[in-house]
C-alpha cells in the first residue's frame, strides 16, 4: 500500500518557469490537499478538493493552480515560478467526513522541495 | 476564523521523562482534532485522531486528550525516549468549513537527549 506519493521530490526552477506537481493516492479517499511549509510560517492550505472534478482555494492559492480529473490524482501546477515560491509542498488525503464508517485521519506524502531561483 | 497554537515551540528533555504537548484552538466547533510527527526533511506521519465526542486516545506511550470546550488537546508521552525526538504537529477539522479543511499549529520541536 503506497498510501499517499508526490512527485518530484526535489526540482530547482529558474523564475519564470512553469512546472506540475503530481500527487496520487491510493486509499480512495474523497478529499485531497495541497500544502505548503515555510519557516515560521507552518503549513498553509493552497488549494483543495472535495471529490473528483471539484477544487477550491484555501489560505494562499495566489500564484497556483490545480486539478483533480481523477479521484486518485490531485495536480499542482505553477505557471510563472516566483522566488516566493520555494518551499517545501506537501500533498494530503483523507476521506470525507459524510463517509460511513471510515477512518478519517488524514495521510500525508514525503513532500516535493521546491526552489525558484 | 479558527487559529489553532502550540506552546511551546520548542521543548528539550532527559531522555525517560513523561512530557506533556500543548495545543490550543479559538473555535471549538470542531469535528475531530489530530496529532502527527514530522521528521527533519521527512513527511507527516498521523499519531492519533480525537474524534469532537471523545476525551481521549491512546496508543503505546501515546496519550492525547481533547477538552473541546476549552479549546485545549494535550499529548502524553510516557517515557520518552532519543528516537521520540521530532516536530509534533496538531490539527483540528472546524465545522466553520464543514470539516473539508484542515487547520495546522505551527508544531512543537522535541529533543529527547540520551
């Protein structure tokens, strides 16, 4: 059971560059997150999705934007890579609250270290 | 908005001493709260989940409580030990977001010193 996986685990971007971030998971669970961890700033929401087709944004969706065409794979992308933009994403999955009786933890991948230069 | 805080940020200890992880939230109108471990450079590994209708959970050495009416969970760890050495992250589901969204402190950095 692979659980949650990202990839790449590592990039270096130059500014400007554009690049996707691709999480899978394969528990079948209905809701999945993108995160971002900075110094001092812990783990801020960037986008999410409730169920396959759907996406909102969370605390800090500027600069990003995602898909999830399929209920397994939710993707991130970057359009115009900024300096700001270095950080360390991670990809998270749970199933839904309104599921019966499930575990509802939510599982995290070993995240993708990103830098823009 | 819900804000969720961990006190302190940082904690150094003997190795075998029981300690106490503190974490707090404005908004009590949560669905479940839970704790997980971040190793250096490493993902989130889940420890334990506290449904809003329970008090407490175990597991091993782990210990973690829920008061939702005061806003406060706390983590138990019993004989700590170097390997329990980690950031320790917790999270509450606010039914402000119809539990869709999880809401992060900004983690506990543990050493266990041998």
């Amino acid at each position: 059971n692979a659980g949650v996986t990202q990839t790449p685990k590592f990039r270096v971007l130059k500014t400007g560059q554009s690049m996707t971030l691709l999480c899978a998971q394969d528990m079948n669970h209905e809701y999945m997150y993108w995160y971002r961890q900075d110094p001092g700033m812990g783990l801020r929401l960037i986008h999410y999705s409730v169920g396959e087709g759907t996406t909102a944004k969370g605390e800090v969706p500027d600069g990003y934007n995602v898909s999830r065409l399929k209920k397994q794979n939710f993707l991130l992308g970057l359009e115009s890579a900024a300096p700001s933009q270095t950080s360390v994403y991670f990809c998270a999955s749970s199933y839904s609250l309104w599921s019966a009786d499930v575990n509802t933890e939510a599982f995290f991948g070993q995240g993708t270290r990103l830098t823009v230069v | 908005k819900q804000e969720v805080t961990q006190i302190p940020a940082a904690l150094s200890v003997p190795e075998g001493e029981n300690l106490v992880l503190n974490c707090s939230f404005t908004d009590s109108a949560i669905y479940n709260l839970q704790w997980f471990r971040q190793d250096p450079g490493k993902g989130l590994t889940s420890l334990l989940l506290i449904q809003s209708s329970q008090r407490e959970q175990t597991s091993g050495r782990l210990n973690a409580s829920l008061d939702k009416s005061s806003g406060r969970s706390t983590l138990y760890i019993a004989a700590s030990q170097p390997g329990d050495s980690a950031t320790y992250l917790c999270a509450v589901r606010p039914k402000e977001t119809s539990g869709s969204r999880l809401t992060f402190g900004e983690g506990t950095q543990l050493t266990v010193n041998p």
